[in-house]
C-alpha cells in the first residue's frame, strides 16, 4: 500500500503544531494529576474514589494523545543498532502479557530463531510493534467470545529480509476500508486518533522497510513487516 506525499506533509505540519502546544497542556494536566492523587484520600472518605479514578484515567488519555502526537511529530533518522530479532519480539509480548491475561487471550512469540539479527532503530521498530500489538488486542476485545482469542508474533528471514508477522483472531477489517488502514487519522474507534499506523508506516519506510496487511471480517487480521536485515 503506498501513501501519498500528501499524507507525510499533513503528518510533518501535524507534528509541528502539535510540539509547540504539547509542553504546555503536558505541565497543567501533570499539576492537574498531582493534585487528584493528593485529593484521593479525601474523596475515598465521602465515598467518591470513583471520580478520582474516573479523572485519572482521563488524564492518562489525554498524556496518551500527546505522546501519539509527538510521535507522529519526529521523523528522525533511524539511530540503528544491531539486535536479535527474537529478543525484540520477546520484549514486546512481555509488555502485554499482563493485559492479554486481563482480556483472557493469548500472546504467543516462541520459536523464532535466534540466529536472525537485525540492524534498526530499536526505540522506533518497538514502537511499531507495539502499535500493531495494541491494535490487535484492542481487535480482540470486541470480538464475540465464542473462541479463544489469541495474537501470535513471529520472525523469519525472506528474501534478505527479515519478516515479523503480528496476527489476531479478532474482528478483522471491512473490505472497504482496508486501504485506508494507514491514513492519518484513519479510525473506526470512538476513542481512536488513527495515528497508530500511519506513524508505524512512516517508521518503516524510513528503514527502507514496507508494512503488508490482510484481514477477513469477523475472522482475523495479519500485518507483516519486512525489514533489511542491515
Ligand atoms: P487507532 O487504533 O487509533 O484507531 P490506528 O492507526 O492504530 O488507529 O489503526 C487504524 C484503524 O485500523 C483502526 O481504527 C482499526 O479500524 C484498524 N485496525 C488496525 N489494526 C487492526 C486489527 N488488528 N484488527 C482490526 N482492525 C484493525
Ligand atoms: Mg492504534
């Protein structure tokens, strides 16, 4: 799927607006959630936790748009270094195993061979991964539970390339709206900012990488990343 220059320039301006103002609702919101934290045991005694709760996870949410943002706002050069593809892997299913519990689904990354190195910018290649990962869990959730859900990460080397396939049993994708995965701000979420991909996309072009995506409806989904190996 190719994106048009369109998208990066909407994505580079994007970015800009978004840095200047991010800083300054960063600081009130974090003097908003001290405060809240602090207030937390006042509101526990008239039986009203719930809104202390209920205000940090807003908080959290917002800090979540501006991090988005902020992503989508540096198109740095990749700073690579060379890593074992399944160490990478492992690290990024660690990091939602917890919640894969949580929604009673599975993440499976074993068996990817360790011989396979890779030379990447670690910090931007995991945010990738990450985006896809929480896409497919966020796919699972609204999934009708009549099978377990799972999302299985694994690697291989193809083509002098080295492939890392994210698939889900989740909802899938509607046929027509497949090519516009990767759009800025592309989302079918109420709470979605359809940053996700499109900042994933620009990663990995910019790693001389491409992003491929298939999906049937109510069955599944599967993205697959080819990376050079060096
Ligand atoms: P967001 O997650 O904020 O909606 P993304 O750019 O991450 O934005 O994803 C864009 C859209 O792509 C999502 O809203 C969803 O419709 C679709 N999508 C991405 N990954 C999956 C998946 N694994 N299963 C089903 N739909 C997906
Ligand atoms: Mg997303």
């Amino acid at each position: 799927i190719e994106q048009s220059a369109y998208y990066n320039d909407k994505l580079a301006m994007l970015g800009k607006i978004a840095a200047a103002i991010a800083h300054e609702i960063r600081n009130p919101l974090t003097s908003i959630r001290g405060f809240i934290q602090l207030l937390r045991p006042d509101l526990a005694q008239l039986g009203k936790e719930e809104y202390a709760k209920i205000i940090l996870q807003e908080i959290n949410r917002a800090n979540e748009i501006i991090n988005e943002f902020l992503n989508s706002s540096k198109p740095t050069a990749p700073v690579k270094e060379n890593i074992q593809v399944a160490a990478l892997v492992k690290e990024v299913s660690l990091l939602y195993e917890s919640e894969a519990l949580l929604n009673g689904c599975m993440i499976e990354s074993g068996g990817i061979n360790p011989d396979i190195f890779i030379s990447i910018d670690v910090k931007q290649i995991k945010q990738v991964l990450l985006n896809i990962v929480k896409n497919a869990m966020e796919a699972l959730k609204t999934r009708s539970r009549d099978q377990q859900g799972f999302i299985r990460i694994t690697a291989y080397l193809n083509d002098g390339k080295v492939s890392i396939m994210i698939s889900d049993n989740g909802e899938g994708v509607e046929p027509g709206v497949l090519s516009r995965l990767f759009d800025p701000f592309f989302s079918t979420k109420a709470e979605g900012t359809g940053l996700g991909l499109s900042v994933s996309y620009r990663i990995i072009k910019n790693h001389g990488g491409t992003i491929q995506v298939e999906s049937k409806l109510h069955e599944g989904t599967t993205f697959i990343v080819h990376l050079p190996v060096g």
